[in-house]
C-alpha cells in the first residue's frame, strides 16, 4: 500500500492522487485487443472501492485481468480478514495477509495468533504486506524490524512467500531477509522504487520486483532504468490500487482495469511486445504465488 502513507508516489513525483475521484467510465472502455494480466498486488478491501466493488472486479475481467492479489495492509486484522472474505467469494482472486511497517506499533501476540490462522487459509497465497518505511515512520523503526523480523519466520514456517513494502529503508531491509533466511520463502518487494544497488540486493536475495504505475510517470525515468536491468523471469505488474493511478489516469483512482498501462510501459521501455510481457510477468506470478497456472511454461524470455 503506496498511499499518502506508503513508499514511491513522491519518489517518481507528486502525490498518490484523490482516490475518491473515480476514473470516467469512457476511458474504461475494455481494450480491442486482450493480453491476459494478473494484478499482483491491489487492496480491493479499502473504502474507495465500496460503492462500486463489483463493477471495478467486472472491468478487470473485461480488460483481460485473469487474477489479482488483493492485499491485507489498511490496518492490523480488519483489512486481512476482508482480504481473505473477497478470496472466497471471487475465484479469480487470492489474499495475502500480514501487517503493514505503518501498523507495527498495534500488532501485539494476538494479532499473530489470527494471522496464523488465516495463513491456513486456502485462499491465501502470501504473508503481506511486512517490510519498513523510514519516509513517513508511522511506527518507530525498530519495531518495524522487529516485525519485519518475526513475519519472515513465519513466512518460513508457514512456506509462504513474502510481499514486501520498502521506502528509505532498503539497507536494513535488506539486511533483515538475508539474516533471517528470507531467500528460502523468496517473494516480492511490491511498487519497486528503489535505485539499481537496491534492485540488485533484492534480486541476489531471490525476490521479484513488481513494479506499478509510478513506472509511467513523467520522471520516472530511474525506475524505468531499473526496469530495463530487471530479469524477465523476476519480473511482476501491479496498480496497488486504489492508490498510484498510471498516466493517463493519474489523479483519480485506480483499479485492477489499468495494471495493462504498466504492461504497456514495460513493454516499450524492454522492447518486448506487450503480449510478451502479459505472460512472462502471468508466469511470474503463477509461480511465486503458486496460482493455477493459464500460461504455458515454455513462454521464451529474451
């Protein structure tokens, strides 16, 4: 979750956007021609969505949006168990729960014993999001790591992947995963906004990097860089909506519909063809998630 509260809008430039200003339904028009997609870290639980939660689901199936991974991150629990409530009710939507850096000073013994719980869940398919942010240090750093700490051992003890959420703070990020054997579980730092060095640690560590709208604003042009560095098969999409809207949208909301703007940015700043990037970034997230797999293995990366 990359909000007012979360890590890259003003890393590329300006805020997250108003995400009470709905996108115009003339620019959701499903495209002529469909790429299968998975939205691979969205928060379909938050406010912005209740008025229209089944309509915003129904676009991102008619824009080619095969799965998504809606994300626990608004709050302790409240937000994971309606994470977990929309995964049971939407075959084409897994949850991953966890406690995000801004609420580690909440989390308290109970929290995990729930979260224990719901990491059985058959409909879950990572511990996330967990991880620091130094930018706006809702919660004081140390207890972010001492969370951050504790939620790779659970990762570990439970085989799940992590989906992790990094600004200003991928040293000791960094750090945490390799001390405490992160690379066995392996994951995702999700809305990559971080420089080269710090793509390369995550990537030595074994985690994909999934990159968001941020990827199509103006003066993105590092994170492009990263990018283009970015091995295919490490590679993953997301709008974290319903925050970080892509261009042309940026301002208003965002919603799953649109993770095939990052498809498109990716596409030209990799030279692949945007049916290309649908499925190597599919097959990423079929794997690392472990989803029902849609997309032949044998996709060729180049």
């Amino acid at each position: 979750m990359d909000a007012e509260a979360g890590g890259g809008p003003e890393v590329a430039g300006g805020a997250a956007g108003d995400v009470s200003r709905r996108p115009r339904p003339a620019d959701l028009v499903p495209p002529a021609t469909l790429v299968p997609l998975v939205d691979s870290h969205c928060h379909l639980d938050q406010d912005a969505f209740a008025p229209d939660r089944d309509a915003v689901l129904a676009r991102a199936r008619a824009a080619g949006i095969q799965r998504l991974v809606t994300v626990g991150a608004g709050g302790p629990l409240a937000s994971n168990r309606a994470a977990v409530a929309l995964a049971e009710a939407h075959a084409d939507v897994f949850a991953a729960v966890a406690v995000h850096p801004h609420d580690a000073r909440d989390v308290t013994e109970d929290t995990y014993a729930e979260l224990r719980d719901l990491w059985t869940h058959a409909r879950v398919v990572a511990v996330g999001e967990t991880g620091l942010d130094y930018h706006y240090r809702h919660s004081p750093p140390e207890t972010q790591r001492a969370h951050l700490q504790r939620f790779v051992r659970e990762a570990r003890r439970t085989g799940l992947p992590l989906v992790l959420h990094c600004r200003d703070a991928f040293a000791d990020l960094v750090a945490i995963l390799a001390a405490e054997g992160a690379a066995e579980v392996g994951g995702v730092v999700h809305c990559f906004s971080g420089s080269p060095a710090d793509a390369e640690a995550c990537l030595a560590l074994g985690f994909h990097l999934s990159f968001s709208g941020i990827v199509t604003f103006k003066n993105a042009g590092p994170l492009r860089e990263v990018v283009r560095m970015t091995p295919p098969d490490r590679l993953l999409v997301e709008t974290d909506a319903p925050f970080l809207a892509p261009v042309p949208h940026r301002g208003r909301r965002n919603e799953p519909a649109l993770v095939r703007h990052v498809a498109e940015e990716i596409a030209r700043v990799t030279g692949r063809e945007l049916a290309e990037v649908a499925a190597i970034t599919t097959r990423n997230a079929e794997r690392v998630f472990r989803l029902p797999q849609q997309i032949a293995a044998e996709v060729p990366l180049r």
